[in-house]
C-alpha cells in the first residue's frame, strides 16, 4: 500500500547545481501536484498536471521544471539550485481528495 | 496575493472542549473545500471535505461549516484530544481535478 512515494526524502546541493526530484503514485489517479511547504507560508502550489501529457504553473513555478513521464510519475527538477529553494517538497496525486507523499527536505547551500 | 487565508496562526484548546478553526477564500469559483492535518516530518493527511452545495459535512469528531456568502469555512473538532495536536491546513479548488489552493496552516496545540 505505497500510495505517494517521493525520493529522494534529504538532499543537500551547493548553489548552481541541478537535480531532479522523483514521485510516482500507484492509485491511478489523473492529477498530481508538486508544492513546497516554507515557515509561515503553508503549501504553495509550485506544478501540477491535471493528466497524462498535461502541466501547468502553479503558485511559484519560477526555477523549476516538471515532467509528467506517464500516468504514475511526475518529476521536479531544479536546473540551478539557489538558497531561495531550500524547503521542503511533497508531490500529491488527487482524485476527490489528495494523497501526499512524505516529503523532501532539500537544503541549498 | 492569498487565495485562501487562515488568519489564526496558532489556537491552544483545553483537551475536552471544542476547537474551531477558521479560513476565508477570496476567489468565489472555488467550489471544492478541504482539511488536512500534518504532523512534523510527514505528509499532510487529508481530514474531511465539503461542496459548495453543502453547509455543513461531518465525519465522527470533525465537522465543516461552510458559508458562501461571506467566503468562510470552519473546521470543529469536538472533543478535542491529545493526538489533535498538529498543524491543520484548509484547501479550495475549481473542481475536483483542477489545482489546490492552500492557506498557510493553524498550529493547534491541545493542552490537559
């Protein structure tokens, strides 16, 4: 029963670096979405893709890229790392309600 | 600009007694609400929801209240236990597909 499953779940880059983070889901869900959670300012809303082939901006989309790979994955990338990006990210799939993975706490330094 | 506000940033309530709380949304298309609960170092975990064509849903201890007119939705919780204790987030959206709006979370802190 894995429902939302992110990796990595830590990671730490030096500025400029790229890395993509990873989230698969196996509740056959159409939605899925990436938000970042900072202090004092809950989840913001960063991608999401409404289905298979399909994505939009969020929130705060700035200095990020997304890949809806098919039907269970949805990846995050960061092309080149800043402080301003260190947070800490959860995928979520959705079909009524959302389902959240349990997170990636990513530190840019 | 804040599509969904939780304007109480932290609520303690004695164990025992009723917790409210509160969030205002500005955008009048939303027609879909949640509640998630998160505890620290995990995933928020999704509590209860309502439709814009209901005023009130409940689910055991939880219960939302949902105002149109004034934009305005509550969460109760009665009685209210220990293992409340968590960060709660209230969410909107268009519809049942299309992205979540989150506000910035009410820290709820259950004391004995």
């Amino acid at each position: 029963n894995a429902g939302v499953t992110q990796t990595p779940k830590f990671q730490v880059l030096k500025t400029g670096q790229s890395m993509t983070l990873q989230c698969a889901q196996d509740m056959n869900h159409n939605s899925m979405y990436w938000y970042r959670q900072d202090p004092g300012m809950g989840l913001r809303l960063i991608y999401y893709s409404a289905s298979e082939g399909t994505t939009d901006k969020g929130e705060v989309p700035n200095g990020y890229n997304v890949s809806r790979l098919n039907k269970r994955e949805f990846s995050l990338r960061l092309e080149s790392a800043a402080p301003s990006q260190t947070s800490v990210y959860f995928c979520a799939s959705r079909e009524k309600q959302a389902f959240f993975g349990q997170g990636t706490r990513l530190t840019v330094v | 600009d804040q599509q969904v506000k939780q304007n109480s940033p932290s609520l303690s309530v004695q164990e025992g007694r009723i917790s409210i709380l509160n969030c205002d949304y500005t955008n009048s298309m939303f027609d879909y609400f949640l509640w998630y609960k998160k505890y620290p170092a995990e995933g928020p975990t999704f509590l209860i929801s309502i439709s814009s064509i209901k005023d009130k849903n409940e689910d055991g201890r939880f219960t939302v209240f949902l105002n149109k007119s004034a934009k305005h939705l509550s969460l109760h919780i009665v009685p209210s236990q220990p293992g409340d204790s968590a960060v709660y987030f209230c969410a909107a959206s268009y519809s049942s597909a299309s992205k979540i709006i989150f506000g910035s979370g009410t820290r709820l802190s259950i004391r004995p």
